[in-house]
C-alpha cells in the first residue's frame, strides 16, 4: 500500500488531486478555529463544559470541535447532509423531483441547485436557533455593550450561514477536482480530528493513571480488532451468474462467456449511518431553536439511552434499504441483460429475473444492514456504562464512517491508478 501511495505521488495529475484534497481539509480545519465575531469566547466555553447534553456532544463531535469553539464552522455539514436526506426523500414524493432524477446531467444540476438553497436556508434556522440558545438561562452568554446589539446579532447569524456555504462549496470543490467524495471526507475529517483529544482524556480520566492508560489500550485493541471484520463485511459481495448466447456476427461467433453481477452485502456503505444519525440529532437542533424544556429533554432523551439504540438501529437498516432500491434498479438491469443477450442461468428472461435480482438484494442488504447497525449501537450501549469519551468519540459509528470513507477514496485512487498501469492498493 505504501509503495502505490508512492506511485500516485509520481503522476503529476493524481498527485495534484491529492494535494489539492489536503489542502481543502487543512482550510476546512482552520475554519474550525477562527472565531465568531462578537462572541465572549472565554465565556461561552465555560458555559459550553458546564452545560454539557448528548445531544449537543454528538453534534459537536460531526463538526469537529467547531461548535464547542463557536466557529465559524460551527453548523458543521449537518445542514448540507439533512438537506440532501430530504431531497432524496422527496424523490419519491414529489412526482416533479422525481423527474429530475431521471433527467440525467441537466435534472441532477436542479437537485444540485435546490440541495444548495435548501441547505443555506436549514442554515440559517440553526444559526439563529443557537444564537437564541446560547444567550438563554442555559448558557448564559452575555455580548459586549459597545457594540449595538442587533448588529452583534446579524453578525453572528451571518457568519454562522456564510461557514456553512463555504464547507458545501468546498466538499464540491473536493469531488469534482479532488479525490473520493467531498462531504464524505469533511465529516471525516471531522470525526479523526476528535480522536487524539478523545485518546488523552480517556487515559487522564480515572484517578489510578495506571487503569486509565490499561482501558485506553484495551479500547484501543477492540478497535483494532474489529477493522478487519468491518472491512469484510464493506467488500463482501453476492455475486449473480450471468451467460451470453452464443450468435453469429458476420463471421465471427459472440458471446458464450459466463461473468456475474457484483451486489455488495453493504451497498449503501456510510450512508445510512450518516442518514440515521443526521436525524436523530435533528431534533436537537430544533430544540436549539426554540429553547423550550420538553425539547430539550426529548432531543436529549433520543440523543441516549435505549430510546437512541432502538431508533438508531432501526433508521440505518431503512435507509439501508432506501438507498440500496435507489442504486439498483432491478427492471433497467434485467431489461439491459436482455438486451445484450444476457440471462441468469434458471432464470427466465423478463418478469422472473426482475423478480430474482430483487429477491437476492433484498436477502442480501439484512445481514449487512444488521451488522453497521449492530456495530454503530453496541459501543453506545458501552459508552452508557463506562461513560468513557474514547468510545464515544472513536465508537461504532464513527469507525463505520471513517473505515467506509477511507475505502472509498481508496477505490478512487485505485481507478486512477490503473490508468497508469500500476498495480494499486489491492493487488
């Protein structure tokens, strides 16, 4: 792996790609340390430890540190990412959306543009809603006089929806002139970023210095140990047999080879874990809004406990399912086999193969939805008895991302690479 990571550096073009990847995390990470104007800083940070709440600690975790910073990233990618679950939902709702994702480059470019509007505006209820929320009894921030308060106001909200702009336009930036997928390597990112402050406090936290460091490395073992299953079940694959009929074409004889048709086990990868996590801690940021106890309460009661395993479960298995039926579509697989004189041995072309491929995708997505969801909830239930920071930090559903995540942009450099005549990663 070294020596092809080697190799990419050697073709100017893959090297540029990487280059320019990094250094749009490093300006996305920067962003995350400059300030907003007009906040007390010192002032809000002790609040912020004070306070405390799953909730806003979930959230903090995704934008990496920005929000307990007050940011001008604060808002994190979570505006972006809710505002693409509810596009993707509206596909199926709306006919004239669904439409457009039928329209090729010219549909996608008006999803593109309305996820970029729906975004900006989802922006601007958070950065109001924590502007309210930080001045409340909770927090307790107080602005300086000299400046007229208004102004301090519009500022803020300003600056919190202008970060949030800028993080979309740089994951864009990231998957059309970068490497692997844009919001994918922010919240990345994101979530690596945590994992060092998360290492330090989880072996400074217990009084004996000797049990914390032996929990840390323990922690740090299980992890280790549990890559290469997660790892597995990323690549494992069902595979369909396909044949073509043998038929003559002028003088030559076509077809007559066999080949098959890959279905991952985990098809949807990250995404359902992003979904399922993006609206779980919504309703926090709804309650960031309105400031009121029973919101604060219900967002904070789904943020943990048994209430947060049982939906977070239960949301990544459906949308494990709803983004797999939208990556596969059984009719346009079984019609283009047809065509090309392809058929599933035992199969009967036409209804019965559309019925197989669903049969297999459906039999096949379960397992692999229950295993990301099993091991995006267990380190929740551990982190509920421990109350250790490493595993919440670094748990189940942070792993799953950065694991699928590093794959993927993995796979891409792969595909350049192969370009070149060079072996790649998995050789």
């Amino acid at each position: 792996m070294l020596s092809s990571l080697v190799e990419a550096f050697k073709v100017k073009e893959l090297r540029n790609k990487i280059l320019f990847t990094l250094g749009i995390l490093a300006l996305y990470r920067l962003g995350s340390y400059i300030p907003v104007p007009g906040i007390p800083f010192a002032a809000f940070a002790q609040a912020y430890q004070e306070a405390g709440g799953a909730a806003m600690t979930m959230i903090d975790i995704f934008s990496g540190g920005a929000l307990s910073h007050f940011s001008v990233f604060a808002l994190g990618i979570m505006p972006y990412i809710t505002a693409s679950i509810i596009m993707q939902l509206m596909q199926g709702v709306i006919p004239a959306v669904g439409r457009w994702a039928k329209e090729g480059e010219a549909g996608r470019k008006k999803i593109t543009q309305t996820t970029r509007w729906l975004t900006l505006a989802l922006g601007l209820i958070n950065a109001v809603g924590y502007l309210l929320l930080f001045q409340s009894s909770t927090y307790g921030v107080t602005f300086s006089s000299e400046v007229p308060y208004g102004l301090t106001c519009f500022l803020v909200v300003f600056t919190l929806v202008a970060g949030t702009g800028f993080i979309m336009w740089m994951g864009e930036l990231i998957t059309q002139r970068g490497i692997g997928n844009g919001m994918s390597l922010i919240i990345f990112t994101s979530i690596v970023s945590r994992v060092p402050s998360a290492i330090f406090e989880s072996a400074t936290s217990q009084s004996d210095a000797g049990m914390g460091l032996a929990i840390t490395l323990l922690i740090l073992a299980v992890v280790i140990i549990a890559i290469p299953a997660i790892i597995f079940m990323e690549r494992a694959q069902r595979r369909i047999p396909v044949s073509y009929a043998k038929r003559v074409q002028g003088r030559k004889m076509m077809g007559g080879q066999s080949t098959y048709i890959p279905l991952k086990v985990n098809a949807a990868g990250v995404i359902p874990i992003i979904f399922a996590s993006c609206l779980i801690y919504f309703p926090a940021q709804i309650a960031a809004l309105f400031n009121v106890d029973w919101l604060n309460s219900f967002a904070n009661a789904i943020s943990s406990g048994w209430v947060n395993w049982v939906l977070t479960f239960v949301l990544i298995i459906f949308f494990a399912y709803f983004y797999t039926s939208m990556v596969f579509n059984p009719e346009e697989l079984s019609s283009n086999l047809q065509k090309q004189g392809g058929f599933v041995p035992g199969i009967r072309p036409g209804t019965a193969t559309v019925n197989y491929i669903k049969s297999v995708i459906k039999h096949v997505t379960l397992p692999g939805a229950m295993f990301i969801a099993a091991v995006a909830v267990v380190p929740s239930i551990l982190f509920s008895f421990t109350n250790n920071y490493l595993i919440q930090a670094f748990g189940g559903t942070s792993i799953l991302i950065m694991i699928g995540v590093a794959l993927d942009t993995m796979n891409k450099v792969e595909s350049q690479l192969k370009m070149y005549n060079y072996d790649g990663f998995f050789k």
